[in-house]
C-alpha cells in the first residue's frame, strides 16, 4: 500500500520543542516509520523550513520525508501558513501526480487538510485526516479576545469540510471523539478513536542517579520536568509560580525544561528566562532548549514527575511518554488529558491555570514518594499505548477505505 502523509508545518526530521515543532512531528515520524515496518510505502510532505536539510530525506527504510518549497525556504509561523497555502496545496498536487498516486492519503492538521481537499478535487483518493487539534476548542483556550477571528472561522470551516468528505478521520480520546461530533457534525460512522502509541520497548527506565549524572542534574535533588515548545497554551507561564511555591516546601526541588530556544540563540533571555529570574529561581531553573526526541528518554527516567500544565492538549503526547518511562505525571484537567491521565495511580490531574493547585500536587508526587507510581506507569503505558497496535489500527483503517489497486501497489 501506497501513503501519502500531509503535514504542512510539521517537519517529522525536525527537533520537537523548537518554536514551531512539538507532538505532531513526532507523531507523524512515528507513524510513518511504523507503518513501513509493516510493509507500507510512505511518503510524507511537509513545507520546507530549514535550507540547511535536503529535497527529500529517509525517515526509514520504505518511509521518506519530501519537503516542498511554498515561499522562501526558511521558517514560517504557523499563523501565517496560509500566505503560502496555495503554493504548498500545488506541491501535493505535483507530489502525487509524479509519484503515479497513492492508496490513502492521511492529512494532519488543518492546513494539511486543505491541501488534501485540494488533491481529492481532481483524483479519486480515499482521505484520512488527524485535526491533532480544533480551532474552536484551541480558541477558547486562548481566549476569544487574543485570537484572530477570521484566522478561527476559515479554520473551522476548512475543517468541518474535511470531517464531511474524508474517507475516515481519527481522534486521540473520547474528549476529541465528541467534539468532532458536536462541534464539527463530523459523521459518526467515519470516526476512529486511535490514541497515540509509543515506543514501550525503546524508552525503558533508566537508572536515575545515572541517567542525572549523564545530563548533569543534582542526583539526590527532587526533579521536576516539563517538556514542550515555549507558547502560552503549554502553561509554562502557571508552571513557574508554581515551582516558586513547590521551593517554599521542598527547597533543594529543580525544574528542568525542555523545549523552546536553544541556548545561545537569543541575544537576551527570554521570556521564560525573565520570569525564572523573577521569581528569584534562576539557582533552581535548568533551561535545556529543544533536543532530540530520541534523547528525551534520558530526562523522564531522571525526573521525579513530569509537569503537563497545558491549557489545551488534543491527547498530551508527553504524559503517555512520560508514563512509559515510569515517570507520574501532574497535568492540567484540560482536552485528551483528562483521558489519559485519568488514572491516579499514573498521576494527578489539577484545574488549568492554577499554580496553586499545580503546586500542591507537585509536592504531593515529590514528598510521598515514586517507587509504586512508577511500576503503575510502566504497566498502564505498555497495555494502553503501546505504538504497534496504534500503528495496526491505522493500517486497518486504510485497508478499510482504500480503493482496490492492481498489482503491487495495492499490497502491504
């Protein structure tokens, strides 16, 4: 089988954590690279950000990443994504139409849905499509007052058109399930609740003291983590009052953070930084920018509880993660978290926007200790999560709705 892959601004060879990289990247990469595993031929094209990488690049064996040029090779805030919609839409096109066509073709997130409606105007291919996340719900997260009305209302409409015409769509929770029926009037029976997977086998737990040691962080200190881009919605702005007030009882506790610039880039600090000194935390604060994915092991096993303080998550890739490496979590009662880290032996959820209420259960994790919390993460991860079974349920869905094709570009 055949796939094409769309994601727009999500470069899946790109760093999650950078400015405009996160879950979305890895889950595509993932994804990709599993689904060839199983005997799938996928492409997946992505705007082409970064100069400094090639035309086209392999993610594994039978998986490559194809970046098409839509304005000037460079970065490109997703915002403005549309200023260059229609050259990247014409790249699809041209993708598709040199590759002889694709079985399925799986678009993610609303940009990328556009571009699929596009193909599907002038070639008969089935569409799957991941929001990854909604307008309606992110804007309401943000607060109607900051966001761009116009932005939200093509936005919607572009996916509401995709949930009407694709083949299937996939949701990552119960929560999303529901809001794609009711805010979208996507139709049931094309609806396919697929969590996320991850790796169960690959991020094993590693032994703290080393895995501190090898990173640089104090071995016998309380670690706090939090993993993601820098941006309002990841709720790094509640996690640093709070961290001001975990110190106040558990004062040799740090916070590592993962994500946003790398150091040095800036000419000053930034805002995260500015805050941290604020607070008078900076002694307490390890800001590490943005790392590889595949080392991002290493900063779970050597944390004692990973933060999730976002005010909009579709599914909260970072908490499963966490989890599978035996990492609680403490996370915002917000989207498909309230899902995933429903259970409280795997971790404790608090409402949004409280550093308060953050605080009291960061402490709570750091001063009643890991050891049960732990084995319960590994268990959950591995039954609930696990990436061969994601990436089956897929594969089964695009068997399910892919036209019959003669010879071999129909097997796999």
């Amino acid at each position: 089988m055949r796939v094409l892959h769309i994601s727009d601004h999500a470069d899946p060879m790109a760093t999650p954590g950078g400015e405009f990289c996160g879950g979305q990247n890895v889950y595509v990469r993932e994804l990709a690279r599993r689904l060839a595993d199983g005997g799938c031929t996928v492409d997946v094209v992505t705007r082409w950000a970064d100069g400094r990488l090639a035309r086209q690049e392999e993610i594994a064996p039978g998986a490559r990443t194809v970046r098409v040029p839509a304005g000037p090779v460079g970065p490109l805030p997703r915002e403005r994504f549309g200023d260059v919609l229609d050259e990247f839409c014409e790249g699809v096109v041209r993708l598709h139409q040199e590759a002889g066509g694709y079985d399925v073709v799986h678009s993610h997130y609303w940009y990328s849905a556009a571009a699929a409606l596009r193909l599907g105007d002038r070639y008969p291919v089935p569409l799957v499509h991941t929001h990854h996340s909604l307008g309606a719900v992110r804007r309401a997260a943000i607060g109607p007052g900051t966001a761009d009305g116009e932005h939200f209302a093509a936005r919607h409409r572009t996916e509401r058109r995709i949930g009407l015409r694709a083949a299937a769509v996939v949701a990552s929770s119960p929560g999303e399930l529901a809001d794609l029926q009711e805010l979208l009037g996507t139709p049931r029976d094309t609806l396919h609740m697929v969590p996320p997977g991850v790796d169960t086998a690959a991020p094993t737990p590693r032994d703290r003291a080393l895995a501190r040691a090898e990173l640089g962080l104090p071995v016998d200190a309380p670690v706090i983590l939090f993993v993601g881009r820098l941006e309002p919605r990841k709720g790094w702005e509640d996690l640093v009052p709070a961290f001001a007030l975990v110190r106040r009882a558990v004062p040799a506790a740090v916070l590592v953070v993962v994500g946003g610039e790398e150091p040095g880039r800036r000419t000053g600090p930034g805002p995260l930084a500015e805050l941290v000194e604020h607070h008078g935390l900076t002694g307490g604060v390890h800001l590490r920018g943005p790392v590889p994915h595949s080392a991002t092991a290493r900063y779970y096993g050597a944390a004692d509880v990973t933060a999730v303080p976002s005010h909009y998550e579709p599914f909260g890739l970072v908490a499963v993660e966490s989890m599978a490496c035996g990492t609680p979590v403490v996370a915002a009662r917000v989207g498909g978290l309230r899902w995933s880290v429903a259970d409280p032996r795997v971790g404790t959820l608090v409402p949004p926007r409280n550093p308060a209420a953050l605080a009291a259960a960061l402490v709570d994790v750091l001063t009643s200790g890991t050891a049960a919390r732990r084995q319960a993460c590994l268990d959950h991860a591995g039954s609930v999560y696990g990436a061969q079974r994601w990436a089956d349920d897929i594969r089964a869905i695009y068997h399910r709705v892919a036209a019959p094709r003669d010879g071999p570009a129909g097997e796999g």
